[in-house]
C-alpha cells in the first residue's frame, strides 16, 4: 500500500492487537460466556474486550480525540474536532456461530467527515485501509470498484432485520425489486465487511436501512477511494440515517431507482 500516516499506522496496529484476542476466543466459540443485549442481538466477552484494547491503544496515541464506540457508547474529547468511531466486533452473531464472516472497523471523524478508515477480517487475514484523497487498499494491492454495467451480472449485499428489529416488509420488498434484475444477493451479516467487498469489486452494490456510524464509517470511505458512490436510502445525511447504499458508478443509479423510486436519497459521495 501507499505509505501510510502515522495516524493510520496507530489504527493498523490496535485493530491488530484486537484481532488477537478475538481469533483466540473464535477458536473457542463454544466456551464464550455470552449476554444478550436484546432479542437476537448479542455482545459476548470478547466483543467487550476488544473494545477495551482498541479504546486503550487509540486514545494512547490519541488522547485529546472523541470516541464513539458500538459497547462504550460516546464521550466528547478535548479536541471536539475528531473522533474514533470503533466497531470491535461487526457481525457478533457469526462470530457466536462459528461463521467466519466479521470484522473489526475503526473510522477518524474530522470536522464532520470521515478522514481514514481500517476494517479488518482476521480470520482470512484481510486489512482493507483508506484515508481521504489516498485510495484504498487490501493490504498491498490497490483497491477498484467493480466495472460491471450489465445489472444481470452483477451481485449485490443487503442485510435483514433480525428478530426484535421493525422494517422486515420493506427489506423483503426491495429484495423482490433488486432480485429479479441480477446475478444474486448476499446477506453475509457485517455490514463493514460488506462495504469493504464493494470497494475490493466483490460485490457490485450493498444496501441496508437503519445501521449505526460504528458499521459503516469506515466502510464508507473505503467505497469512496476506490471509486464507488454511495448515498442515503432516506433524507438526510447518510452517516446520520444509517440507511446507505453504496455501489460501483457504472449500476448506482438503476440500484437506487430500484429501492427508492421516488428519488429521496441526498448526495452522492461521502466526504
């Protein structure tokens, strides 16, 4: 990859230090002691534990920063300018099934916009990076959106409410929308990893309503660098609604006619 900030450097290196902890626990999945959070939505030890690690390795080198984190929620900083926005553990529930589809996702927020991003998949060994006007990169082969034009070949990513959760009616009618016009749709369960395979060309678009900054801050701008575009699927700013869509240039706008037909979305690219 290109040479890397020293900021993005400290975000490599606890993302890494996390991800030990976790693949040792993956690899006892059974023994985890678990809590429930709510219903089908899950936070184990490890979850917590990696939170703490990245917590305590980011505002080390970073003291003054904010912090926004999926198990510690938010405290503002003494620079109120920038914050980490951490998801320790994207994809808790196939991490507690012994499915290895997860991710670790760190974003730097600066003045309201996403400045770099580190989402990593420990298990294939996977580090996706991006800062803002650098590109993004897959350790160290430079990442491109897909090309695909034609909707029949392309793949797509959305996710679905679990049990507990509203919106199924309108998942299920986006996915009888987008079905019938490509090659297939995923729902793989961490959305960050999910962004990330749209920036490496992997998937063609990803869809999904009512996601949290910590899933997709980083996801976002890895999109962005590698060419992507990526809008809300309600008014508003993305990161604030949570309701993303995010797809390679040459089929955006025919997947966005096709979950929002009546063209509320704002904005094109993140930043």
């Amino acid at each position: 990859m290109s040479t890397a900030s020293p900021t993005l450097n400290v975000m490599i290196k606890a993302v890494r230090r996390a991800a030990r902890g976790l693949v040792r626990d993956f690899g006892e999945v059974e023994n985890l002691q678990v809590s429930t959070k709510s219903a089908g939505d899950f936070v184990s030890r490890a979850d917590t534990r990696a939170e703490q690690v990245l917590r305590s390795e980011l505002m080390e080198a970073r003291p003054n920063y904010g912090w926004l984190g999926e198990e510690g929620g938010g405290a503002a900083g003494k620079d109120p300018t920038r914050r980490w926005i951490v998801d320790p553990l994207d994809g808790t529930t196939n991490f507690l099934h012994g499915q290895p589809q997860w991710s670790i996702s760190v974003a730097l927020e600066h003045k309201g916009r996403i400045e770099a991003g580190v989402i990593y998949d420990p298990v294939k060994d996977e580090m996706f990076t991006a800062e803002k006007g650098q590109g993004a990169w897959l350790n160290d082969r430079r990442l491109r959106v897909s090309a695909r034009r034609d909707m029949l070949t392309c793949v797509f990513a959305t996710g679905l409410p679990f049990a507990g959760k509203g919106g199924l009616p309108t998942a299920l009618a986006e996915l009888a929308r987008v079905a019938p016009h490509c090659a297939g749709i995923r729902r793989y369960g961490s959305a960050a990893l999910d962004l990330a395979w749209v920036a490496a060309g992997r998937f063609d678009g990803f869809w999904e309503r009512d996601l949290h900054a910590w899933d997709i801050a980083a996801g976002l701008l890895l999109v962005q660098e590698a060419g992507g575009l990526s809008c809300s699927l309600v008014p508003g700013e993305v990161m604030e609604t949570g309701s993303v869509l995010a797809a390679n240039a040459e089929v955006f706008d025919r997947l966005k006619a096709m979950l929002i037909p009546e063209q509320v979305a704002t904005g094109n690219r993140v930043g």
